[in-house]
C-alpha cells in the first residue's frame, strides 16, 4: 500500500481543497483528494440477481460528524448476498440498494466526533445489509468495526462471514474433542472448507460429502490438504458401502447441513445419539427430512444457525475477538481461504462463478487493485 | 376392594398350606390361598398383535426372598407396547414375553427380604418390559414402585407413561406462563387429552389439531370440557382459514408432534421464534419435514422425546414425584382419563379398539373385575 500522511486536530481550512468541501472533516489524508463519487453495484428492485445488479456511480454524501469515509478493498459474493438480492432473505435494506454484506475497507477520512477509528485504519460492516459492493461509502462510525491490517484484504474481507460461522458451528452445538468425527454436507463451500481446517486443527475428524463433479479428485486432494479426513460424494451416502467406510469411526458427535433433502436425512440417520444436526443453509432448496425415530429413540437434535443473529445478539467485543481468533489463524496459513480475485467492474463474471453449482473458490471483488 | 389382614414376622409354618408350599414367603395375605398359576398374554415370536399374542396359562415360579408376588388390578395397552410385540420398539424383551409395559397390582405376598413394599400395597413397574398383560407376577421388589391406592385401577394402570408423558412435554421444553399458547396434533391420544388438561391448569391455551372422524362434533365437545382452547382438523392445517383463525393469538411457544409427515411441518410454520416442536410418535409413520429457512432464521428446534429414556435417566424418587403429581390432579377430578375396561380375556377386543384409527378411549384391560 502506498504510504500516506495524516493530519489530526487540525483545522479544515488547512487542508486540500477536496476537504474544504467536506467542512466537518477533522482527520484526512494529507494531500490526497477525497473521493466525491463512488461505484456501485446497485438493485433498484429485487429480482434475479445478473438481471437487477448493475455498475452504477454515485455522489459520495458529506461526511458528518459522527461519520466515517472509507475506500473498500474487497469484498465477498456470499450466496445469502444474493438471496438478499432476490428478496428472499429475512433481512436486508429495502431496494433501491447497494449489494453485499462483508467487506474489507479502509478509511480515507473521519468526522470530528469519531473517536475509535482513524485515517488509515482497515474497517469491516458492524451489521449486516451495509452495501459493501461499492468502491466508497460514508457511514456512522457505529456501522464499522475495526480490524487490524495484517493480511492480503481478499482474506480480511471474507472472514466475518463464512469462517466465523464455521467456527460458531464447532463451538456452540457440541463439545469437542481431538478424536471425535463430525459429519457435513457441502463441504466444499467456503465455511465446509473452514470447518475442516478448524476441525483438523482440534484433531477432530471430518466426514466431508460433497456432489461428484467434473474435477472430483483434484478437489478431493486439495480437501484432504486442508484436513479433511474423509471425502465422500452425496450419491454414496446411505448406501452399504458408505456405512462400512464409516463403521471403524466413531459415530459423528455433530452433523452440519447446508442442503437439506435426503442429504440432510442421511447425515441424521449416522450421527451419535444426543448429537445435533445443525443446518446453516440450504442449497438445495429441499426440506430437512428425519424419521421421527431418530428424534424419538435417538436423541437426535435438529437445530439452525444463523450468524445475522448471532451478531445481534453478541457484542461488538465478542464478536471481533471471534474474527481475531479466525484472522490470526489466516495470517498463520493455518486457515487458508480459496479466493478467487475480480475487479468491481468485472461483477458479472465475478457473479457467473459465484451461481455456478461447483465452484470451488470464493469469488472475491477487489476495488483497489 | 375386600378387606384382607396382614400378617408380617410370623413363621411360614403358621401360614396356609399355600404359604408353606411358598417357605421364604414371610408376609401374605391370612387365609387367602396364593395363587400357583397366572393367565398371561404372551407372544412367542414378535410380529403383527392380532396374530402372535395369546391368552396362556403360566406357572407362577417360587417367590424367592427379594420377590414379591403381585396381582395385577389394571394394565393398558399403548401403542408404543403393540410396537414392541411387532418387533420395531428399539427396547423390550426378547420373545417369548408378556406383553404390556405398564400397569398396577396389589401385593399378595412378599421374600423374607423385602423392605419397602408390604403386602396390600398397590405397585407399577419400575421400568419398561414388564409384562404387565397377566393376572400374577413374581418379580423382584427392585422392579417395582410402590404408589398410593386411592383412585381407581384403571386410572392408576396407566398414569405412568400418557399422563407423564404430557406432564414432562410441557415442563422439559418451553418456559410456559398464563396466556400462553402451545400447538399439537394427535391432540385426542391420551397423552394429548392429558396435555389439554395439564396446560389448562396453567392457563395456557392449547391448539389442537385431530384428525376428521364420523363423531367429530362430540370428540370436539369433549375436548373442550377438558379445557381445549380450540380444536382443528388435519386438513384445516396450512389453509389461509387456519392462519385466520389462530391470527390474534400469540404464537405457540411450543408445537407437540405425535404423527409427522406435513401435519409436523404446518405445526413448525406457526410456531414461535426460538421455539422448539417436540416429537413423541409417529403415528402417519411419515417423516417429519421442515424447511431449512424455519430452522435457521426463525431457530424452531426440532427435538424428540421418550419416556423410557427419561426413565432411565432419573431416580425412582424423581419419577415417584411426577407420578403422584398426575395421581393426585386424577384424585381430585383435575384430570380425567378416558378408558374403556375389557376384562384381561377379552383382550382381542381390546386390542381391535386400540388400532382403531379414531379410537377415542384408551383400552385398559382388567384382571380382577
């Protein structure tokens, strides 16, 4: 990144030209001319996603007191971003709307009354719905959290999301222990390939189901590098052969179910009694399905996870001492995350990849090359 | 009931010639002749009810010092004991075996050993796998309760699963207070009538949900002299009409599922945020089916529930303390059980009225009328 100054308590009269215009603005980068304008990728209705986004450029509003410019570095496809986009999402601004929800910006200039975050901090949404496909954005200092600077910004703007709910989902619904097996389906996504490189760290052993495709060994070898401890495609599950490949483990103490269907109902039917079936997506548009037997006799708990609402409910400390935990492991490649890089201007190729079913990398848009 | 006298502490050679047959006997009934033999309904093989069990005739073995000899008063016939006959019950004893699991006696006579139970006491089994379909037993003291004897058999014949089933359904998982609501199908079994009745108690307003029947209007009529807040039919579930109909009542904070397949799908779609639908029975043997979104953005959980466990898991003292609670509402007219008394020969009519589709009364068989 290119070194820059900056100036704090100073009056605005001493500073460019740019900032004059920006009358409240206490702290900027020296010399540097602020942004009036921003590129976005913006919905002015819901719908499907390659048909409502669309570039736009915006007029950047003043910076308040109490507000935050910042100039984004990158940010995530996530698929609820686009369930948002569709107005199938329970949350989310009303259209019209700038897309997405992580991101990873850095911040340009600030207001006289932001206390906690500086020129030339990195800074991540505090909530969900912030509009993070954009190159700019003003915003209340409250709607920003902020992280350290220490890793690439394709990485720093994709961990809020999907390795924290991959580690919500080994922390909260089982206590683990190096030895035990966990089972999970679409476990090539972003947060199944967290989960096995979380859950090999603890020495636990993951299950990990996925749909055959094209490129199936390559992506079983690069799975297994990660941690993975078993590779199966979904059509083996519940077959014979699928139960004697599992028989010399230990049942599964926590079942993770982004599908639904009859992959959900087969992770059930193998989990351990008194264990959870945790489901945190559902990819395949199909209802979760058990027998009532294995609720019954078996004890088997059917729970979901939603990370919008465990950040509700958490504070804004506990929160990023989770993200901390998750960005340090990533600095140490102990966590590594497949990105895949577009410019913003490249969305829709960015958007191809992201619906495409067997996709292997996180599409990630960079706006600062 | 007659009257009987008791002796305790006196020398079998002081007893009748039965007793003496009997030598390790120390307490029995004076005068009364021991029976030698009992009538059982027992099934050699497990399959289909009406086909493997029969009415036999059982030699009573020795009643050893830590025995007891009992005479059974009352027993039911549940569903989940015609499951075990058919062989699909995930515990029970091996065939041969008499069936029924639960029950109440009257003890006859007591081993020189046994402490805690006299004769004349009024005794359940402890756990499940009893044998409880027979006129006389000779068990251990340790696989026996000894409960109060001041209602009537039937009614304490079968207090011990469908009342207590109710009783722990609504106190294990949801924090119910006055005015509020909870759902469930199967609503007319014994253990949803016991549920009406127990959450009346506590001023909260249950929905039930049964099935169409030729007596509909009656069975409803019943229902709510029982306390039955409202009272719906299958088909009604899901229909615009039926979220009418429920429209200005807070959500249930608690749905009881007994039949699964979609009737356990509509009851999760009305049920609060965080609320959990709790599965005892699978009377449609259908799954039960949830959409993903129910489980992670609304976070319904979906667990299970069976008494054998809960048995299994808690002291007699704890199960005793249940016990008595739903005997004494029993006593005191607070809950009243529906039953239909068929003496223990007319078990096959019995059993017919049990799978009965829209049975209404439980059937409790009767050995001593």
């Amino acid at each position: 990144m290119k070194r820059t100054f900056t100036i704090t308590g100073v009056a605005p009269r001493t500073l460019t030209r740019s900032l004059q215009a920006n009358p409240v603005v206490l702290s900027a980068r020296l010399f540097a001319t602020l942004p009036s304008e921003a590129k976005v990728i913006k919905y002015h209705a819901t719908g499907q996603p390659e048909k409502v986004l669309k570039l736009e450029t915006e007029k950047l509003p003043q910076v308040g007191d109490n507000d935050v410019l910042v100039g984004f570095l990158a940010a995530p496809i996530n698929p609820a971003d686009l369930n948002m986009v569709e107005g199938v999402y329970p949350i989310g601004p009303k259209a019209p709307a700038v897309g997405g929800n992580e991101g990873v910006a850095e911040v340009l200039a600030v207001g006289s009354k932001v206390k906690g975050i500086a020129v030339d901090d990195w800074v991540i949404p505090a909530k969900p719905g912030f509009g993070t496909w954009r190159t700019h954005a003003v915003a209340p200092e409250s709607s920003l959290l902020k992280v350290k600077k220490d890793i690439k910004p394709e990485y720093a703007a994709a961990i809020a999301v999907n390795p924290c709910t991959a580690y919500r989902l080994l922390n909260d619904f089982a206590d683990l222990k190096p030895g035990d097996v966990i089972i999970q389906n679409g476990a090539n996504s972003a947060v199944g390939q967290a989960v096995i490189q979380l859950a090999a760290q603890r020495e636990v052993k993951t299950i990990n189901i996925i749909r055959d495709r094209p490129d199936l060994g390559d992506t079983v070898e690069r799975m297994k590098s990660y941690g993975a401890y078993m590779v199966v495609t979904e059509d083996k599950l519940g077959t014979p052969a699928f139960h004697r490949l599992i028989s010399d483990l230990p049942k599964p103490k926590l079942g993770l179910n982004c599908v639904g269907g009859t992959s959900a109902t087969e992770i059930a039917r193998v989990l351990e009694k008194d264990s959870t079936l945790v489901t945190y997506g559902g990819m395949s548009r199909k209802p979760v399905q058990v027998p009532t037997s294995l609720l019954i006799f078996r004890n088997i708990q059917l729970r979901g996870f939603w990370l919008s609402r465990w950040v509700e409910e958490h504070s804004a400390e506990e929160r990023l001492a989770m993200i901390n935990t998750c960005w340090d492991l990533v600095k140490s490649k102990r966590l590594r995350m497949w990105a895949e890089r577009y410019p913003l201007e490249d969305f829709a190729a960015a958007l191809n990849r992201t619906t495409q079913a067997q996709r292997n990398r996180k599409a990630i848009l960079v706006m600062k090359p």
